[in-house]
C-alpha cells in the first residue's frame, strides 16, 4: 500500500469516528446547530 492510500484510509477512519460520535451525541439529544445557523452566526461576526 502506498503512502497516498494509508493516508486516505487514516483519513476515512478519522471521518467515520467524528460521524459515530455526532451521530451518538444527536441520539442522547445534545443541542445541534444546522449549517444555516452556522453561516448566519460567521456573517454577523463578520460585519
């Protein structure tokens, strides 16, 4: 295997444990923002 596919592989693993994690969070109900909100919230800082 080369170096470019260990790294992508690392990186697919690394995205599937962030998406475990949210996705356990979102099930316990931990409050979420949608990415609408999180583009209005950087415009206004951002003004």
């Amino acid at each position: 295997m080369g170096i470019e596919a260990f790294e992508k592989r690392n990186q697919l693993s690394d995205l599937r444990k962030k998406i475990v994690k949210v996705e356990k969070e979102r099930l316990r109900g931990v409050k979420t923002i949608t990415l609408d909100e999180v583009r209005n919230k950087l415009k206004r800082r951002l003004r």
